[in-house]
C-alpha cells in the first residue's frame, strides 16, 4: 500500500445514547419474542391458536403505533425528530425569522442542518443566533442531534448568455455575489 492513496473514510461510530436506544430496542424485542413464544405454547396446549377476548400480536394495530413502531424498528428516530422540527420551525425560531429563514435539509450522518434565508442581512442574523438554536434544537430533539446549522443566503437568478450582454459583464452576479 503505498501514502499516496487516501484512507477509506470510515462511518461515524454511534454515540453513547445511539448505542443505548439500539441495546433498548433489542432487549424490547427479545422480550416480545420470549413473551410472544410462551403465550402460544400455552395456547397450543389448550386446543390451538384462537382468538380471544385479550389482545395478541394477531389483532390489528393502530395507525399511530404502527408508525412508531416502523420508526422504532428502522432506527429512524432522529430523521423523523428533525422533520418535525422542520414543521414546527415557527414555533422554534418565532414567526419573523421563520417568514425570512426557512429549514432546507437535515445531513443526519454529519448531523447539520442546513437553513436558507431570503436576503443577506437575514441570514447574518441567523447566523449570530446559530449557538443559541442549536442549543434550542438540541434541547427539543436531544443532545448532539444538531452539530451546526450552515446558512445560506440568497441564490441569484440563473445567469443567461447570449448576443445581448455587453463583453465583460458579470450579469447578475454583481448583485447577489
């Protein structure tokens, strides 16, 4: 192997509360499969599987638990928290930063959000309250689920060329730049 070639990049190792949530998950669902397994032996013995007046893994579940258990099960608690954070962002940041400022895209593996502002100055404003939101976020969604919050500004319009530009001009960009 020689130094020239880049190390592979390695995926970042979970933290102490990720490694706590998947042992609890785990430890949940061998409970239920022991529990599970010994209620239908105790059913077998009694003539077969049947239905009854208690509820069983068998009967249907409610909408809502059963996506919180799909959540649960895929290990999607922190993308399912930041979207529902990304739908109360007015809440969160008050409602004359949340017309100006508005939550773009969560990157769950470096845990940043990112945040898109309508002009310059609103987003020189986020950005001096950038500590004080992730430390609102972190509070809402728990510790460490967001690092950082990047800001962008504006984006200018869609630089067109053609035989009606003077030579050397920059367009619009001398504007949004």
């Amino acid at each position: 192997m020689t130094t020239d070639e880049p190390a592979p990049r390695k995926a970042p190792e979970p933290s102490g509360v990720d490694l706590a949530r998947v042992a609890l998950r785990a430890a949940k669902e061998a409970a239920r499969a022991r529990g599970d397994a010994v209620q239908q032996k105790k059913q077998a013995r009694r003539g077969g599987l049947r239905s009854g007046a208690r509820a069983d893994g068998r009967d249907p579940m409610a909408l809502g638990a059963a996506i919180n258990r799909l959540i649960s099960d895929r290990g999607w608690e922190a993308p399912a928290a930041v979207g529902g954070v990304m739908g109360r962002w007015p809440q969160i940041v008050g409602d004359d930063v949340a017309k100006h400022c508005v939550p773009e895209k969560y990157d769950e593996d470096e845990r940043v959000l990112v945040v898109r502002c309508d002009s310059t100055a609103w987003a020189t404003n986020l950005r001096l309250l950038a500590p004080t939101l992730v430390a609102r976020l972190n509070e809402d969604l728990g510790h460490g689920a967001v690092k950082a919050i990047k800001v962008y500004g504006p984006s200018g319009p869609a630089r067109r060329y053609g035989p009606l530009r003077a030579p050397g001009s920059t367009g619009p960009g001398d504007t949004y730049g």
